[in-house]
C-alpha cells in the first residue's frame, strides 16, 4: 500500500520569480502588480534594483487585534526612504487614503514623502504631506533622478505624535476591510 503524501503550499499554489530578488514567489493580485511595478521602474525610471525595500512592515493594533501592513516596496536611497508603492486591484483612488496612513508611519522619524497607490493598469502619483494624488497613470511616477530632485529638501517634517492614532486608524481600516 501506497502512502499518501500530504500536499503543502508548493503543491498548490502557483509561483512566479520575483523580477528584483529572483526567488519565487506566490502568483497573487498583489505580487503581479508589484512585478510589473518594478519591472516598469527599474526598465523605463531608472531605478538600480538594490534602490528597493520589499515587504516593510508596519504594526498596527485596533480593537484589540494586531495586525502587520505591509508596504509592497519602498525606494530607499541614500538611506532615506524616499517613497512608498502599494499595489492593489480595483480602483487606486480608493486606496490611496491607506498608501498615505502607511507613507506617514513608515519611518519614525519623518514622513516618506511621496508614494504611489496602483493596480495593474492606473497609478496616482500622491503627495502625502498633502495627502493628495498629483497625478494619475504610470508615466506620472517619476524617475530615479526626478525623485531625488523633489526630495532634495531633506528632512521632510515628521509625523506629530497626536496624528500617529488616527493614522494606524485609517491604515487598519484599509488593510483589513478592503
């Protein structure tokens, strides 16, 4: 008699080759957009792939519930976080009040200060100190050299300690009901 192997995750589920650390990875929503953001970036902005963070957590609690968010990636040059991209399917404009909570909590001691919400066809190109979409599509995400220009003017200012509840607030709200 033949005995039955158990299936795991391998055996299910569907991986791609991450385009910036070449491991595989799971085949979601979330991993197509942020190959396709990178690919775009590093191929068609001139982003360096070692300008890239993948997977910063950011903890949050609500309701007596922790959970981690996650940014997708984070350009970080110079050692300074410079923006944030989150990848989703659906609309960006709905998302992009998440991608800023997340923006302004990342680093402790300053607010990232440009991010990018998209899906695999749109983008908004946001400012989070303003807290407002710049631009919209993917040619409006500016390029490596672009970004170090508008953030010459460092450091950007840093979030006021009463806002740091309502931020994870908003972040929560997003990354756990849609």
């Amino acid at each position: 008699m033949q005995e039955q192997k158990q299936a795991t995750q391998d055996d299910i589920f569907v991986k791609i080759p991450c385009f910036l650390t070449g491991k595989l990875v799971l085949d979601t929503d979330r991993e197509r957009i942020r190959q396709k953001l990178a690919k775009f970036l590093v191929n068609e902005k001139g982003y360096r792939i070692d300008d890239f963070q993948l997977d910063r957590e950011i903890r949050l609690e609500a309701n007596n519930e922790k959970i981690i968010s996650y940014v997708d990636l984070v350009v970080r040059i110079n050692d300074r976080s410079l923006m944030v991209l989150r990848g989703g399917p659906g609309s960006v404009i709905t998302r992009e009040s998440g991608t800023v909570a997340a923006a302004r909590l990342l680093e402790k001691d300053y607010i990232v200060p440009w991010a990018v919400q998209a899906n695999l066809f749109d983008a908004s190109f946001i400012d989070v100190k303003k807290k407002k979409a710049v631009a919209y599509g993917w040619d409006a995400i500016p390029t490596r050299a672009e970004l170090i220009r508008m953030t010459s003017n460092w450091p950007p200012p840093k979030l006021p300690e009463k806002r740091i509840p309502l931020e994870r607030q908003i972040l929560y709200s997003y990354d756990t009901h849609g």
